[in-house]
C-alpha cells in the first residue's frame, strides 16, 4: 500500500500531459442561402499550420443538427489524433437530406456543404485541398446526403461513406418531410428518383471514388442498402459493404464510423 500513492500520482502527472484534439464551433456564411451556419471542427492535438490534414465530413440524421456526433461519440476526439485529421460536423437544417431543394427556395444544403463549406474549411483551416484529401460520410439522412453529394461531386470528394443511410428515398413517401422539399411523390416521381442515391449511381466511374456502406440487419433502412449494394455490383462500381447486428442507434453508429474512419485514413494514407 505504500508504493501506490506515488504510482497514482505519476499516472496522474502523465494524464494531466495529454494533450487532446480540439473542438471548436465555428460559424460559416452561406452565400446561396444568405444565413449563418454553424459547424463543429475537430482538429487533431498536434495541429499546426505547417501541415495539411485531410477532411472527413461527418453528416447528422433527421432532426439532428452539427452537435450530435461530438456529443453522442466523444471518442472522435481521439480518432482525430489517432489518425491525424480534421472531422467536420456540419448542419443539415433539421431535415433538408442535403438536397438544393425544388420546392424550398432557401434550403440550398447540396451548395453549402459541398462547396461553400469545404470552401471556408480549406480557408480557415491547413488542409489538402483536393478531392484526394477529402471525405464525406454520415448517418441515416446524412448517409444519404454524404453519398448523395459524393456522387455528384466526384471532383471535391475522393472517398465517401453511409452509415444506415436512407439511399433509397422511394419506399418513404410521407416521411420525415421529404415532400416538403421535393413535393409528392405522386405528383413528382421522377424528382424523386433524381434525388434519390439509388438513381445517382450511374454517374459512378470503376475506382473513381472509393466507397464505404454499412447498416446494420435490424435497421428499417437495411433492405434498401442491400438493393444499393446489389446494384453497385452489378454495374461493376467498387466498394465496401459492411453489414452485421445493429439497428437505427447511436450504439451501433459509434461503433460503424470507426471502421470507416480506418477506411478513410488508408486512402488518405494511399493517395
């Protein structure tokens, strides 16, 4: 019992040294949108000017807003250091599914976080800016708009995943508002398939962009995903397709995103 009290206070002393990743929120400007909007930055402990740092945008669900992944997974501090890069947590407006909306003038989300943001990101911040420095990714509604923007901006984003994503928007015509910003299926069926991820895919080039897709088998969306990744198969289109126990959760989000966060950092590592 003697010996312990000085082993606890260097063990202590040694914590007290760790310097851990920093979160900031920052407030962005959105010209197409003409409205302040914020973001949480991660950036890696040993952060310095000198050097670029690769980017992962991490997507919240609906109803979410740009807090949710810092508060619910803490532990991105820590992959932020471990793989030495910047994760950014934008705002996607409640429910806007990351689309430049037809029938809401000023929910422009596809413009802002594929181009104004990333913007404001590589001006504030020392990162690679090229499409082989950058990520996008997120759950749910966000797994949607990361694959959604990803595909359709092939030249910003060289990686992209979805964790849970609703990459099928057609079997959910009266749900979380989507009719709202793209008017009813019913009067509007090709809209629905023009903003749907399911139809974007065959702007997709072999090995163009490296890809990344997991539900879990009890989650609402896990059919679709599955239709998705049967289709991506078919057409040849290269990709990652995990799958395993897991439902709608931020239990089974948390544990998902540290795989693709490997995923991301070997192709950053690999550019």
């Amino acid at each position: 019992m003697k010996n312990k009290f000085p082993i606890l206070l260097a063990f202590a002393f040694l914590l007290s040294l760790h310097v851990f990743a920093s979160v900031d929120t920052v407030a962005t400007f959105s010209p197409s949108m003409q409205k302040e909007i914020k973001a949480v930055v991660i950036t890696p402990a040993e952060y310095s000017e000198t050097k670029d740092y690769p980017v992962v945008y991490l997507l919240h669900g609906y109803s979410g807003n740009y807090s949710n992944w810092i508060t619910k997974v803490p532990q991105l501090q820590s992959y932020a250091d471990q793989y030495d890069m910047i994760i950014v947590n934008p705002d996607g407006n409640f429910g806007s599914w990351y689309w430049d909306s037809p029938e809401v003038a000023n929910s422009k989300y596809e413009t802002y976080v594929a181009k104004e943001l990333v913007e404001f990101i590589d001006k504030e911040y020392s990162t690679v800016q090229s499409r082989e420095g950058r990520a996008i990714t997120g759950l749910s509604m966000g797994g949607h708009g990361a694959l959604y923007l990803a595909f359709r901006h092939q030249d910003t984003f060289g990686t992209a995943g979805s964790l849970s994503g609703g990459v099928d928007i057609g079997p959910f015509p009266e749900n979380w508002e989507m009719k709202k910003y793209l008017g009813t299926k019913a009067e509007n069926p090709e809209r629905w398939e023009e903003y749907s991820v399911m139809y974007q895919s065959h702007r997709l080039i072999p090995n163009q962009l490296k890809l990344i897709i997991s539900c879990g088998t009890e989650d609402f969306f896990y059919d679709v995903n599955v239709k998705l990744h049967e289709k991506l198969t078919y057409n040849n289109i290269p990709h990652t397709f995990m799958t395993g126990p897991g439902g709608h959760t931020w239990e089974y989000w948390a544990d998902a995103v540290q795989y693709q966060l490997v995923f991301f950092d070997k192709y950053f590592k690999d550019r």
